[in-house]
C-alpha cells in the first residue's frame, strides 16, 4: 500500500504530475535547473462527459490513456505524483491540545471517528498544523484533517498501475496549490501576504488559505461549473454543454466580443503597473511581461469595488451607438447569463463569506489580503470579478507559467497557450514542483 510520502528528488526532471479532474486529464512535468524552473512536457485530454460521474468508469479512462499521453506529451521517464481528487477528499477542521506530531497522527483516527463520513479505521488520513491557537482559553492546535476512503485509493493506483506509470508518491490538491506558487514567489512581502486561493472547479469548488508556504484553512464548497452551466441552461432553455460554451464567450460591460477584441485586450488594475501580455503579443514581448515583479501575472487583476478598467495599449473603443442585430442578440443574451448566475454565485459568495469569517476569527492577525483565482472555472473573467467585488478584496487569476522560462518544446497541442494565464494547470504543475519543504507534502 503506497501512503502519502515524502520525497526528495534527485536534480533536473522532476515526477510527472497528474492532475485526474472531472472534465480534464491533465499531466505536466517541470525540471529546476539553478534555482529556476521549467515546464518540459505536458498533455491533457478531456474526459468524455457520458462518465464524468461515474468514477469507476473515470478510473478505467485514466488507466487506457495514460500510455498515450505519455507518449504524446514526450515525457522523461515513468515517475508519477497523483493528486487525490478534491470530490473524493473529506476535509475536516479540529482543534487538539498541543501535541508533537507523531501524537497527533495517533489522535487523529479517534478525533475523527464521529466527523468523517466514513470509518477513519479504512481511509488514508492526512493532516496539516495550520497553527496555535487558543480556544476557550486553553492551548490548542488547529489541524486540518484531509481523508479519502481506502478503496478509492487502491482503486486510483491500480488504474496508474494498469496505465504503466511508476507511482513515487500522492499529494492533496490544495498542498500542490501552495507548492505550486510558493515557487514563483521572489519578494518578502509576498511570503508575507495572506491569500485565499479560490479553485473553482466542475462539481465543486475549495477555498484554500494560506499565508507563504503555510496553509492555514481548507474547505471544499458544493459548488462549481456544473451548478453554473445549470443556470444557464435552464434560462437558455439550452443543454448543459451549449451552456458552458455560451459562458465562455469573451464579453466586456455587457457585450460579447470578437475573438479580436478579446486577444487584444490586456487588462490590468490602475496605478500598479500589472498584466499579461496580450494573446498576439510577439515573443520579446511576452517574455518582458512575463519578467515582472509581480509574482502572479493574470489576465485581469483589479481592486475589488472598483468600476473602472484601464488597458495598457489604449482603451478599448467598443462601437455603442448602432450595434448590429447580431451584437445586439449576443448582448441580450449575455445579460440573461448573467440574470442566471446571480443565484449560484451569491452562493459561492456566501461559502466563501463563512470561510473568511472561520479563518479570520482562528486567526485575527492574518487576514486575507488577496484572491487567487484557480482551476477551470477561472478563466471566466467575469465570474471572478463578481466574486472578488462581492468580498471586497483584491484578485488576480494565478498563473502558474509566470516565471518558468520559455524556451519548451511544449506547444498548443499539451493544451497549454502561453498567451494566456493556466489557472486549470496549477494542480499538475505544483504537483511536479513540489515537496518545497518538508512539512508541505
């Protein structure tokens, strides 16, 4: 039986990282050479929608394509790091007297025999010190506990056995998050800041906290895209799939645009001098932009609250006085999509308030300061914004290909465009960057 480990890998070409979510496959491997990163090889591929809750099905689909990504993607060697997905991981927060750790991990299955779903005696049982606290005036811990069912274990490394990979070892989703950008950090007052990472997932979603390579609060949230492409389509009177493909046409105050417009748009918050290079940039240019200081380059990154959008070539002028009756169609439509999401976005919004308020009552003298957008959800600008002026807190979508050097063989193919910001690929990749310390895996 392979656990959780800990390992420490030999210089340049990390493990694989395999990022098995509900609508994508996703497999990147990243090597380090002289402090840097950089991404070498990576495939994806959809997983077909007919199985996408069925997860013995989900399993036998990740065990056949395994061969061909591999192969695909021109990987170096078989040395795999999966990621237990976030549906089939429980999360639990319990405050225990101080104690070291190999105390706690004895505590643990007792503390946890009547909060878990399950038997604690048949699950892989994970956990984080997210730090001192004091509850009802007596010294305690606060410990995050991280659980999955045995059998879906052994299940998911059959399925990578079967797959022809060498399994050396497994992680949680939200340590390979942290792992991910605690690498991209180069400034104090970033390891300083306390973030909400924000996965927005398929099914579901998870508020992850941290503040540098400290995880400090864990939730999963029952809603994700699918809730959203519901919406849709029941006021579309639409299928699901068309839904999530109208939701993903660009759109600026109300109105979609061309593919031109969208490209060329580069949207950054006023006064601090962000943004990503535009998707026609050339390559001089993206790779200066890629150089900034901010160690989160994103699409768009505002202060919450705030109205007014700048661009760094010129604003954009969007003709409003005689649209055509297409773009007066796509604007209707647009403004019904939004009408349908307002529902599940006040709820994520809520999840989300309830987090912030547990995490800033634990730990009063930390509280949050930024939103990283992440996932697959996040490359919906429009559903991040709402979010981030909802909570009132400053965001940018993170980028997990912000700092890794350009000069890859990896191309559009792997399902990466390096015009544009990945949040879905800050799983897999912080999965190959990672363990960054001992106590972060």
């Amino acid at each position: 039986m392979l656990t959780f480990v800990q390992s420490w890998f030999a210089a340049g070409a990390n493990p694989i990282g395999i990022d098995f979510g509900t609508e994508c496959l996703r497999m990147a491997q990243v090597e380090k050479a002289g402090g840097d990163c950089r991404l070498i090889a990576a495939a994806s591929l959809d997983v077909p929608t007919d199985i996408r809750t069925d997860p013995t099905a989900r399993l036998d689909f990740f065990a056949a394509k395994l061969p061909e990504l591999c192969a695909q993607g021109n990987f170096r060697g078989r040395r795999v790091v999966l990621a237990v997905p976030a549906a089939n991981m429980h999360v639990q927060h319990l405050r225990l007297p101080r104690m070291d750790e190999e105390s706690i991990k004895k505590a643990l299955p007792w503390e946890s025999s009547d909060k878990l779903p399950f038997d604690p005696s048949d699950a892989m049982l994970r956990h984080l010190v997210a730090g001192d606290i004091y509850c009802e005036q007596e010294p305690r811990s606060e410990v995050i506990l991280m659980a999955a069912q045995r059998h879906f274990i052994d299940a998911m490394l059959a399925a990578a056995g079967r797959g022809r990979v060498d399994v050396v070892g497994m992680n949680v989703e939200p340590v390979a998050l942290i792992d991910c950008f605690l690498n991209i950090y180069r400034r104090k007052s970033d390891a300083d800041q306390t973030n909400c990472f924000v996965d927005i997932g398929s099914r579901a979603s998870r508020a992850i906290i941290a503040r540098g390579g400290q995880v400090l609060f864990v939730r999963n949230l029952p809603i994700g895209g699918e809730h959203f492409n519901g919406a849709v389509a029941t006021e579309l009177s639409i299928t699901a799939e068309e839904a999530r493909a109208r939701r993903a046409r660009p759109s600026i105050d109300g109105e979609t645009l061309t593919a031109g417009h969208a490209t060329s748009r580069n949207i950054e918050r006023r006064g601090d001098g962000m943004g990503a290079a535009p998707a026609n940039a050339d390559e001089d240019s993206q790779s200066s932009a890629m150089q900034c200081e901010e160690p989160i380059v994103s699409s768009f990154s505002f202060l919450a609250g705030e109205d007014s959008w700048s661009n760094t070539r010129g604003n954009v002028a969007v003709a409003r006085a005689r649209p055509s009756p297409a773009a007066a169609a796509a604007s209707l439509e647009q403004q019904r999509i939004e009408r349908a999401l307002r529902e599940p976005v006040a709820r994520l919004v809520e999840e989300l308030s309830l987090c912030r308020r547990y995490h800033e009552a634990t730990f009063p003298d930390r509280p949050i300061q930024r939103l990283i957008f992440v996932g697959g959800e996040a490359q919906q600008r429009d559903l991040c914004q709402q979010i981030a002026r909802a909570l009132g807190i400053g965001a940018q979508i993170g980028d997990p290909l912000v700092r890794m050097g350009r000069t890859t063989q990896v191309g559009i193919e792997s399902g990466i465009d390096r015009r544009q910001p990945q949040p879905a690929w800050a799983v897999a990749i912080g999965l190959s960057m990672g363990p960054v310390e001992n106590n972060a895996t």
